[in-house]
C-alpha cells in the first residue's frame, strides 16, 4: 500500500456472520390453556371451560435468521472523504406463520413454516468539503437497496391475507403471499373508470336497461350497476372483473442525508430522510369516496360536486333518461360514491415516494472574548425545526404511513393515521 501514501489514509474489508432468533407471536401457543366464561345458557351451569381459537403446538420453535454481511470502510485525501459500502444476505427460516386448520375445532394454529430472504446494498459517504479557520462546509449521506423475497412457504401453497381495515376487505382478502414474490404485495382490480349511459342499452320509454355486450360486467363484485357506477377491468377475457397485483409497499431504495456548514460564529444543519419507488395503500380514498354502509356522510375533495357523477337536477329533480344523464355528466371525470361495497382496486394505490427535511437547525455562538468578560466559558443559542417540509405526490396527509398492525404482512396500508406533527424549538447551551 506504499503507493497510495499521498491520498489513501485507511482501507478495512470486513465480514461478519450470525445469527438472530425470533419468538414475537401471542404468548401460550406451545402448550392449551382453557378460560373459564360465565353463563347461564348451558343446563343451567354458572360457567364454563373452552380453550382458545388457535390448536396448541408443542413443536413450535424459534424463527431463525443468518446474517452475512461484506463491508468495506475507507478514508481518503487526509480524512476529508471517508465511506462505507456494504453488501448483505440474510436468509429466515422456520418462520412462524398463523396456519388455518378449519375443520378441527379451532381456527388455526402456529406453525414453523417457510424461508425467506432479504439481501441488498447499502452506501455511506462523508465529505468534508470546506475545513478553514473561520468557515466550513460538509455533506453525510446513506443509501439502500434492499430486496425481499419469499423462497419458500413450505407446506402451505400461495394464500390471501387481509389488511382488516374493513369487513368487506377482510372477506376479500387484499394481499398476497407467494413462493418467489415478495411480502407487501398488494391484491386486487385494475380500475377502469365508470359505467356511461353508452355501455347500456336504454328501453323505448326512456329508461336504462341491460349492459350492452361486450361491456365488462361487476356486477358480481360491485352490485346492482347503474350509469355512473365504478368500473373495473376484465383481464382474462372473460367478462368479469380479474384482481392481480396492483401494488408493492417496498421501496427501491431508501436514505437521507445530512448538510452542515459554519459561517464566523454561525452555524447550520439540515438533516434529510427519502423513500423511492414503494406504494401506498390509500384505503380512505376508498371509505371515505362511497356511501356504503353509511349514508349522507363527507366525502374526501375527489368526490366533490361537480367532480363526482350526478343525477341531480338543477331544480332538485331526479334525472333518468338518456339525454338528462349524458348533458349532466358531460364534464364530470369521477364515479358515482353509491355502491354496493368496499373493495381494493388501483386508484386507491398511490406512488408513496418522499424527500423529507427532518431537522434544521440555526444556532450561533458568542465570542469568547465577550463571554470571558462575565466569566462565561460558551453560550450558543439555538433554533431547530422538525419535520419542516414534505415532498411528496402522495394525496394522503403522511406517506411515511403503515397503520395495519396484526400482521407484518400487509404494510403500507393508510386508514386513518395521524401525521407527524412539526415541532420548533428555542435553545441555549450555556458553560460556565
């Protein structure tokens, strides 16, 4: 390494291997416990004994995950640029997975089942730009790609699962798990825009009849159809809605970083976080878009009058025919909020992709040849802001959302989250 004396200052390869167990699922599930109820409906007994919904398994065992990790460090230019590049496999097995077991009295048990992988590339750089007496300029910054993938789910085959959001997304089940895909990934149909008063055919006294032929019918999916209600694409060619995956909630990388830079006595730091390329499950778009279930509710601005699909009159009547409906709805763009019920489809998958400014901070420090005079050692004050700015194309009011919680395989869902709040605070560090 002689050569490199004039600006190569440290060069470090290192590996590392282990392993990491995970136990993280309701505790009791090796060994059957009962609880006792009380009643008066079973021959006249105060109380009984029933054990829980999940089958007991005395097999049951940690999940397991090797880590392998191929890291270089090194420093450069007498310490003004320095980094980190590493690459890493890790690789889980003997997950512990809910499995259904309807038909044996209870509704699943826990069980030791398939492998999965995460491997992926992470980059960190230091750069000390600017180093003089009086002023300085540096730059910090991280970068990951990480790719996750099932390799095997062992004896189960490719299944649903659900969000739970909803009743009706939970019958249908909006995410799936499958041998060579990946967890997050998002389950349902592709939306087509909405039924116009052209895809039917209209009876001779001026009302709506059937859907024209060769018009893809949701009504198995969405209900009774009328003009105006949503419409779903057929993929298969057979004439019905198809659902596949429309979304992933992992991101093509991830990272931040970091600007600091000093003036005289004044200093600044900016601290910067990014997501790129996941998606958000928006189930409010969907909720709060219809009136399913719930009636004479607000609507979200997407569904706006003037905006959504109308068969209201100007002077308050009920319009039917043809060409009522037609001039009606001439410059409305969004489907009618009445159907049937709640399901996933592509509208409500958006790009979750951000730039944030989490922190900045303004400070300065007074001289201490003014400080020396009233026997102060420092003094600096202060000012910081936290979550300043979020850029983002994300509709929702946070994209760095994920609210669903009873299982790790659904994430990036939306429903209701509180956004991160932005916070300012006045400071002084003070030494005597």
């Amino acid at each position: 390494m002689q050569r490199t004396e004039t600006w190569l200052d440290d060069l470090k390869l290192r590996f590392s291997y282990g392993t990491a167990g995970n136990n993280a699922i309701p505790s009791g599930q090796i060994e059957r416990y009962y609880e006792s109820s009380t009643t008066v409906y079973i021959n006249n007994r105060e109380n009984y004994w029933a054990p829980s919904k999940y089958m007991p398994n005395p097999d049951l065992k940690w999940e397991t995950t090797q880590t392998r990790n191929l890291g270089l460090d090194f420093t450069t230019f007498g310490g003004r640029l320095s980094g980190t590049a590493e690459v890493y496999l890790n690789t889980t097995k003997d997950l512990l997975i809910e499995f259904p077991v309807s038909g044996s009295g209870y509704e699943s048990q826990y069980r030791n089942i398939g492998k999965t992988q995460n491997k992926g590339l992470e980059l960190t750089l230091n750069w000390n730009a600017i180093e003089k007496k009086n002023y300085g300029l540096s730059f910090s910054g991280n970068i990951n790609f990480n790719r996750n993938k099932i390799k095997s789910l062992g004896e189960m085959e490719d299944f649903l699962t659900s969000s739970t959001w909803h009743s009706d997304i939970t019958s249908q089940m909006d995410y799936i798990v499958a041998a060579g895909g990946r967890v997050g990934q998002m389950y349902g149909y592709v939306t087509e825009g909405r039924y116009e008063v052209d895809d039917f055919n209209w009876n001779a006294d001026g009302t709506v009849g059937t859907l024209k032929e060769g018009v893809v019918n949701g009504q198995g999916v969405l209900g009774n159809l009328i003009p105006g209600s949503l419409k779903l694409k057929d993929l298969n060619g057979d004439g019905s809605p198809d659902r596949t995956i429309i979304g992933d909630a992992n991101p093509k990388h991830t990272g931040g970083f970091t600007i600091n830079g000093r003036i005289y006595n004044f200093d600044i730091s900016a601290a910067f976080t990014w997501s790129y390329g996941n998606d958000i499950y928006n189930a409010n778009k969907i909720e709060y878009t219809s009136t399913n279930k719930y009636y004479y509710r607000n609507m979200t601005s997407e569904m706006a009058a003037g905006k959504r699909w109308t068969y209201l009159n100007a002077d308050g009547t009920i319009a039917s025919t043809y060409d009522e409906l037609k001039a009606l709805n001439a410059n409305t763009t969004m489907w009618t909020p009445y159907m049937g019920n709640y399901m996933l489809h592509s509208w409500a998958i958006e790009d979750g992709s951000f730039l944030r400014l989490n922190t900045l901070t303004l400070g300065y420090t007074f001289p201490k040849e003014l400080l020396s005079k009233v026997n102060i050692q420092n003094l600096r004050l202060y000012a910081t802001g936290y979550n300043l700015f979020c850029w983002t194309s994300y509709s929702g009011m946070d994209p760095e959302v994920s609210t669903r919680r009873k299982t790790n395989l659904t994430p990036g869902v939306d429903y209701s989250a509180y956004p991160k709040s932005r916070q300012f605070v006045l400071g002084l560090n003070l030494t005597f």
